[in-house]
C-alpha cells in the first residue's frame, strides 16, 4: 500500500512538473501584458507535433533544441501577429484574438496532421525504467520534477537580480513609465513570450513522453488546467505558478488512483472555485489596489 502511494506521488509529482513550467507562461504573459494567453495550450499541442517530425529526421539531443527553437518562434510570431497590433486596444479585443488564435492553431493542426492520434515517439534517455523494490519509475518522472525546479529557480534570479528581469518588472509595474524611463516595452514583451513558450516546448516534452499520443486538441484541457494552476498560485506570481502546477498534478493522479478518474477534471475547476473563494487572489498573488 506505501510503495502504491509513493508510485502515485512520483506520477503526480511528474505530471505537476509539466504543469508548472506550462502554467510559467500564462503567469508571465498576465503579468506583463494583462492578458491571458488563451493559445499558449494550443502552442504546447505543437511542439508535441514537432517533436514527431524532428525525431524523424534528427538525432534526439538535436531534435530537443529544435522543437524548442520552433516553438519559440511560433509564439513570437503569434504575438507579433495576433497581440502587438492589439497592444492599445480594449482587453476584450486582445482576450478574443487568443481565442481566435488557440481555434486556428487547433484547426490548421487538424488540416496538416488530421485529427488521429499521432504516436509520440520515445526518447530512450528519458524512458529508461529504475526498479526500487515494487516501485516502477521511469527517468522522465524523476527528471520532470527537478528540471522544473531548477528552471524556477534560473528564473527566479534572472527575474529578480539582472537588469532585464528588472526592465520585465518595470514593464510589469507601469508600461508608460518603463517606456519614458527607455525601457523598450516591445523587446521585453518579446522576451517574454520567448521564456514562456520555451519552457512550455520542454514541458510538452515532459507531458507527451508519459502518454505517448498527440492529437490536435491534446492542448486544449491540459492548458486549461494549467491556467488553473497558475490562477490557484496567484497569476502573476512564478513561484504560485510552479506551486499550483504541483498541486494540480499531484490532485489529479491522486483522484485517479482512487478510482475516481471520471471526476479528476472536475475536481481540479472545483478546488480553483474553493480557492478562489477564500483567496481571490491565489495562494501567492498580491490584492490589487484600486486607484481613486
């Protein structure tokens, strides 16, 4: 029964490592720019199916660079595209645009790939099995927490103690003001996106490694639940981000390995609606103060 528990808790800790470097992006996009990413699911999809097509033609230690290189230049490209010429508009207008985007990254993927379910292919460096007793644990699941743990904490000091994370917490203070103190808004924003899409590439590669298929729509819960987690960790805050997505994680495979998998989707909507409810703000977010 132990040995079934810590099974289930290096699962949850694996999933919720996956969750969290995804849920970075939503967090660092609404703390600069307001606005929600709704396509940044939708751009995990795709680095899932660029990963198929790399492997295919490159060794695997090349094929991770690249995907991750693609899906950068995918977000800034959508941001570019769909979001700057938005940048003065209405929040409204830029929150339908993502939606807009998040439908035609789900489309075109339908159009090129078709709606089957694509085998992701195996990286055998992160599928090797270790054997602790009765404990089955595969390199991926051990590695998924503490690369994003480290990846946290990289940020975390670029965020905190360099002049660009210093330029990015202006730019999330004021925009205006950064601007006239010479800040150049546009670049940090592009930075941003930059940051956010590479850490969800290697999270589609932690995500996918474990369950094997990518389909057009493979973005749409999974980035959902991660908006959760950051929403739950108080959006805008990085470390509330990481925190969430472990929590949503672990709650998840927890629920499934009671034999309640059918409610495992529902459960994680309930406990952001419970959490909103005595925190609005999230766990980490700070109460936003109305100017008069």
């Amino acid at each position: 029964m132990i040995s079934y528990m810590l099974q289930q808790l290096l699962n949850g800790l694996s999933l919720g490592g996956a969750y969290a470097l995804i849920a970075i992006g939503y967090t660092m996009v609404y703390g600069i720019l307001r606005m929600i990413n709704f396509a940044h699911g939708d751009e995990f999809m795709m680095a899932g199916y660029f990963m198929i097509f790399s492997l295919a033609v490159f060794p695997w230690y090349v094929a991770v660079p690249f995907v991750i290189l693609c899906t950068i230049v995918l977000g800034v490209l959508i941001e570019r595209v769909a979001y700057k010429p938005l940048r003065n508009a209405p929040r409204m207008s830029v929150m339908i645009s993502a939606i807009g985007i998040s439908y035609l990254l789900q489309n075109l993927a339908n159009y090129l790939f078709t709606a089957m379910p694509q085998s992701y292919p195996q990286i055998d460096i992160l599928k090797h099995v270790y054997e602790f007793g009765s404990i089955s644990v595969s390199r991926v699941t051990i590695i998924a927490p503490v690369l994003t743990i480290v990846l946290t904490v990289l940020l975390v000091l670029l965020v905190n103690h360099t002049k660009l994370g210093m330029a990015m917490r202006a730019c999330s203070k004021d925009q205006e003001t950064a601007r006239i103190m010479g800040i150049r808004v546009d670049n940090i924003i592009t930075i941003t996106f930059v940051i956010g899409c590479g850490l969800a590439a290697v999270g589609s590669i932690l995500y996918f490694t474990d369950r094997n298929t990518v389909q057009p729509y493979s973005g749409s819960l999974p980035g959902l639940k991660c908006f959760v987690a950051a929403v739950i960790g108080g959006i805008g805050n990085i470390q509330g981000a990481v925190l969430g997505g472990f929590i949503v994680g672990i709650c998840q495979i927890v629920i499934t390995a009671m034999g309640y998998s059918v409610f495992s989707d529902a459960f994680t909507f309930a406990l952001l609606v419970i959490i909103l409810i005595f925190k609005p703000s999230g766990l980490f977010g700070e109460k936003a103060v109305q100017k008069v």
